[in-house]
C-alpha cells in the first residue's frame, strides 16, 4: 500500500480553498474576491488566523471547523473535498 504525503494533501487542500474562497466577491470592494479577513468577520467560528493557516496548509481543522468552512464558503462538503490528488501525493 502506498504510503500517504499529508503535507502535500495539506497544501492542495488549501488551494483549493482559496480558489472557493475567490469566487465569492467582496462586499465592500465587488471587483475584488472577499479576503480572508471579511470572510472571518462572518462570524462563524473561523478566524483570520485559522483561516490563513488552512489555505497555507499548517494545521489540520477540527470537523467543526470544516463544516463552518463548507458553510461560510457555501458549498457542500462534496465540493470542499473536490480537488485533484495525484498519484505522486501518495509519496
């Protein structure tokens, strides 16, 4: 069995995060994607913090935090799970 990179995973995790988190505009700037910060200000158990080191991919999030994620970015968690592994992830 092929052992698993969980640095990695960690990593395009995050990407892919952030990409979610770009497709939602900013309220106080509409050209812009919404950043971290007002993302957090939503107040739904995510700070900035928590947040930044999950799209850098540093920490693994409680459950709880992935649900309010999935929430606050409005997809499912289907879709917050939906990014490419490759086979030299498993290394």
């Amino acid at each position: 069995m092929d052992k698993i990179n969980y640095e990695k995973k960690k990593i395009k995790f995050g990407k892919h995060i952030v990409k979610l988190r770009e497709r939602i505009k900013s309220i106080d700037y509409p050209d812009r994607s919404i950043s971290q910060q007002e993302l957090s200000d939503k107040n739904q158990g995510i700070t900035k913090k928590t947040l930044g080191a999950i799209e850098r991919g540093e920490t693994n999030p409680k459950f709880e935090t992935i649900l309010a994620l999935a929430n606050l970015l409005g997809v499912s968690l289907k879709e917050l799970f939906d990014f490419e592994i490759k086979k030299d992830d498993l290394k």
